[in-house]
C-alpha cells in the first residue's frame, strides 16, 4: 500500500448546461466508515474481511501507515481486503507516517498511536499541514500521552512518544467524530473509563462500529423536550477491551451522493435513484435540507448490518426555495455545505448558514472559498465568520474557478457548473481522487442527461431503469 502518490494536476473539469436525467446510480464506498473499518480491525483478535471499501486517496493513506505498523494486509480479489487484527499491538515504523490530505487519519490515528510503546511522527500534504491538531492534543495530553504539533499553531508534523494511558472524563467545547473518536480509540487501549461529552451529536460511526465488534459501550442523549434535537451526547466506554474480528460491508457515501442529490434536486424534470447509499442518521441531514427547500425526496432503509443503516434515496426535481441551516443540525451536515451552498445559489429567496465556523478549517477556508466562487458565479453573497448568506435565484455564468485543492470544493461547483450558461472550469481537480474516484465519469452522465441510465456500479448490469418500487 506504500507509495500510493497523489496524483499529478488533473485537467480542469469543463463542465456545460446539463439538462433534465433520470438515472439510477451507485456512489463509491463510504469514506468516514473505510478508515474506521481498517483502524478496528487493526484492533481485533484475528482477521477481517471489508468489502465495500473506498479506494480514495484518503483511505488509501489509512490503509498504508496501517501497514507500515506491522499489521498484515491482504487483497484476495479487487473488492475486498483482509485486515489480520493484532489486538493494537503494532510494530514500530521505520520512517513518517504519511497521512497525504487526510485529517481524519490524522486525528484517529494520533489516539491508537498515543498508546503504543514506541515513538511515531505522522506528516501531510501541504493542505493537511494547514489543520489545527490542538483539538485531540489536548484531550489525549490528558490521559497521560506526549504529542507535539510541530507546525505553526499547532498544526502538523504531529509527533507522538507513545507510552501508558488512563481514561479520562472529558467535555469537548466542539461537536467533532474525529475528536471523539481519537480519545474513544485512545481510552480502549487506556487503563480505566474514558467518557466524551459533546456540545450536540456528532456522527456516530465509530460508536456503532464499536459496537458491532463487540466493544461494550454507553451512548446517553440529552433533550430540552421530548422531540426537540438532542442538547448534549455522552459516550462512555471501559479500556482494555478487545475487538472481535469480523467482516465488515462499508456502505455507499451519502457525502458523495450528496452532489447529485443537489444537481437532481434543483433540475425540474429529473429523477435520480441512488442505491445501496448508507442512511446513518447522524449523516442525513442534507435530506432534511434538500426537503425543506422544497426537494421530493424519499428514503427506505433495506439493511442495516454493522448497524450501519444503508438503503435507496430518490430524489425528484422541482423548485428549490431558501432555507436557514445552523445551530444542531451543522456536526450532521458540515460535509455536504458547499454542495448545499450550490443548492441554495439555485433556489429562490435567501438561505443562511449559521454556527458553522468549522467550514474555516478544513482542507481550505470552505466559507472564503465558496463564497468567492459563487461570486464569480454572479451570485450574491454575505459572508459571516461563522457561514454566509445566499441570495439564490439568479442565472450562474460559466466561468474559470479554482478548487483550492479542496475535493468537496472542486465536486460542488462542478454540480453547479450543470446549470450554468457557458462553460465552468473547475481547475487543480486531482484533490478529487481523495474521496471520489470516478467522480468525472459520473459528472459525464449527468452532463450528457436525457437518458436512462445506470450508473457507477461496480459490475457491470443490464442497461435497464427499474421501475418504481411497491
């Protein structure tokens, strides 16, 4: 898995005015669940299958430093990979751990790594080095780890001495997965209880998945009221429990889905069906937004192994109108922004993004770099430090836009290159391998529209449109 590089400039995307599509599609593997599938069974007593698996660049990150840890890793047939669990004992590296673009590798990784008897450094690609680590340094500091961010304001290099952890009762000040999940990782290999507060729900993979490898845990939601949004989320899990090996199906991306959701969504006329996407409902939020600007949507969960829910999704065109996103509802759907910020440049009236300052410190300022794109655009937009608001409703023009080496920047505004007049281009678009390999043949589909057509799945299928389910 070593020397997996990141791919060269890509030519830009051109993207030209799509028209109405009915299609039924598969997106790729979900990212957030691949990394976590290797990491746990990495953590297990014996050997793991994982099918469904994201070979994106981010994932792919994951997979390698697993390896460079010693962990055996086998690829018995192009979709699926065995991972021989040894109970988070790891190996030494003998050089830096390279984590490329992923910040989520970085931050789960620096828990299991904060335990182990030995010293690591990971690195990044210059986007990465951007990335506060002071969110899990100080948390994991707590339970007894030594770390170091040895870039300015604590951003990457990240170097770990790893020794003896103890649990630790701690309170986030953010709703973060990676944040939780990094001292939930570090407190199963740490002496005593290690609980996570958290300000609201955030996703809830890595509880699950946990739980699906037999980790006992607690998960407590508090409400203001019976039906309102949950006000706080407590995760408390004991240490030195083992993970039992077994397989594991990775579900489609919802994040990546999201993109066509939207270009469906906003397109009278067309139909989309997206099958075997995951329905976790920390991760569907968009359906919530897409449905309040006025979206036909309907969802069915068809499995729900690992305790992963996954499903179909349909969306169906129609008038998009403005909506308000903010407060709770953000950890659920702070992915999907920028694809929702294209939405709401589409719809008429006003949509405001509030609470969301995250968006600031991603793989780029995804609040600077959506507000300036949509601007070029010939959208109007007011930008906040924490969001902006969206004055929709006006014709997109074409034009030259940068991706900020930003993949969920580069894939959005490709969507809204769909209903443009003139020609988008989406320029440094090889971020885009770090999550959605075949995001431009996908693109191409829905370019072209007009025809019925099955798309993205990964054997090949009768080229015929289902008809709609009883």
């Amino acid at each position: 898995m070593a020397g997996y590089a990141h791919a060269g400039p890509m030519n830009p995307f051109r993207v030209k005015r799509g028209s109405p599509i009915a299609a039924e599609i598969a997106v790729p593997g979900d990212k957030s669940i691949s990394h976590r599938a290797i990491m746990l069974a990495a953590l297990s007593n014996g050997p793991c299958r994982i099918t469904g698996f994201l070979e994106g660049e981010d994932c792919l990150s994951t997979l390698a430093i697993i390896s460079a840890l010693g962990v055996r890793v086998e690829r018995p047939t192009s979709d699926a990979i065995i991972v021989h669990g040894c109970k988070g004992a790891f190996s030494p590296p003998t050089e830096d751990l390279d984590c490329g673009n992923s910040g989520t590798t970085m931050r789960l990784m620096s828990g299991l790594l904060a335990a182990q008897p030995f010293p690591s450094r990971m690195v990044g690609d210059a986007s990465l080095s951007k990335r506060p680590m002071r969110r899990v340094i100080e948390p994991l500091s707590r339970m007894g780890a030594r770390l170091r961010a040895l870039g300015e304001g604590e951003r990457p290099p990240l170097e770990i001495q790893g020794g003896a952890l103890h649990g630790i009762d701690y309170t986030s000040p953010v709703a973060s997965a990676q944040v939780k999940s990094a001292i939930l990782l570090a407190g199963l290999l740490a002496d005593g209880i290690t609980s996570v507060t958290e300000p609201a729900p955030s996703r809830d993979h890595t509880e699950r998945m946990l739980k699906y490898f037999l980790v006992k845990l607690r998960r407590e939601e508090v409400r203001e009221a019976p039906l309102a949004r949950p006000s706080s989320c407590k995760v408390t899990l004991a240490g030195r429990q083992v993970l039992e090996s077994r397989d594991f199906a990775v579900p489609g991306d919802i994040s990546s889905a999201a993109f066509w959701l939207v270009a469906t969504a906003a397109r009278p006329g067309s139909r989309v069906v997206v099958r075997g996407v995951g329905l976790n409902p920390t991760r569907t939020g968009i359906l919530d937004v897409l449905v309040r600007m006025g979206a036909r949507v309907r969802e069915h969960v068809t499995a729900s192994e690992q305790t992963e829910p996954a499903g179909t999704v349909e969306v169906l065109g129609s008038a998009l109108h403005g909506t308000t996103i903010g407060g709770a509802e953000i950890p659920n759907v702070i992915d999907e922004l920028p694809a929702i910020a294209v939405a709401a440049a589409l719809a008429k009236g006003e949509t405001v993004i509030k609470d969301a300052a995250e968006l600031r410190v991603k793989e780029t300022d995804r609040i600077a770099a959506v507000a300036g794109n949509l601007r070029a655009m010939g959208v109007r937009v007011d930008e906040a430090p924490d969001g902006m608001t969206i004055h929709g409703g006006t014709e997109l023009k074409g034009c030259q836009l940068q991706s900020f080496g930003d993949h969920r920047i580069a894939m959005a505004f490709s969507v809204a290159g769909l209903f443009a007049k003139g020609t988008t281009e989406i320029h440094d678009t090889a971020c885009v391998a770090t999550s959605y390999p075949g995001f431009a043949d996908m693109l191409k589909v829905f370019q072209k529209g007009g025809a019925r057509v099955r798309a993205g799945f990964p054997t090949p299928v009768e080229e015929k449109f289902p008809e709609d389910e009883a």
